[in-house]
C-alpha cells in the first residue's frame, strides 16, 4: 500500500511540474505579445501622424520583444509564427528607412496587429 501511495505521489508530482512548465511558457507569451501590441499601437500612432522620429524608436523595439519569445510561439504555434515573421520583418524595416512610406507602413503594421491578437486569442 505505502508503495502505491509513493507512486500515485510521484505521478502527481511530476504531472503538475509539466503543466507548471506550460503555464509559464504560456504567460511568457502572453506578456509578450501584450507588450507588442503596446508597440505596435504606438507605432500606429507615429505613423498617422508622420512623426518619423518617434516611428525611428519605437519601430525598432519589436525585434526585442519578439526575441524574447519567439521561439515558444515557434513551438507551439508554427503557422502564427511564420505569419508574425512575415509582417514583422518588413515593418520593423519600414520604420528605420530614411522616408516615411506611411500608407506601407501602416498596412505593415495593421497586419502584424492582427497576426498578433490572433496569437493573444490562442494563448488566452
């Protein structure tokens, strides 16, 4: 009986330590695509109004926060992923060029948006 007991412990144990381990994947995605959405809502103002100085900072900051945890939405979410990649890239360059394309940008920008509530939906 005291083995049984053992057992049905361990398995508990090490079944909450798995899912411990998803949850904080799970928050750290979270947290990170809430931070881009931040971002992405900052730029769109920067973009509307044509201040190229603010674009030129806030732009940038994406690539940070996305490598932060790219690669668990990679794990887990593939095709989110590589449609987070495909506007992510673009926009980050449309925000260090030396002309504000704002109407590019813009719809750069609105598609990442969108690619990200669609992760924030997933990971909810």
């Amino acid at each position: 009986m005291n083995k049984l007991t053992s057992l049905v412990l361990a398995i508990g144990l090490g079944g909450s330590l798995i899912l411990a381990g998803c949850s904080s994947d799970n928050s750290k995605v979270s947290e990170g695509v809430s931070q881009m959405l931040d971002t992405t809502e900052q730029l769109s103002k920067a973009i509307d109004s044509g201040d190229q100085a603010k674009v030129k900072k806030v732009g940038p900051q994406l690539e940070d926060q996305w490598s932060s945890f790219e690669d668990d939405v990679k794990k887990d979410n593939k095709e989110l992923y590589e449609k987070i990649e495909k506007y992510l890239d673009p926009t980050i360059a449309g925000s260090e060029a030396a002309t504000l394309d704002k109407e590019a940008l813009g719809s750069l920008n609105d598609h990442l948006t969108g690619a990200l509530k669609e992760l924030e939906e997933k990971t909810k």
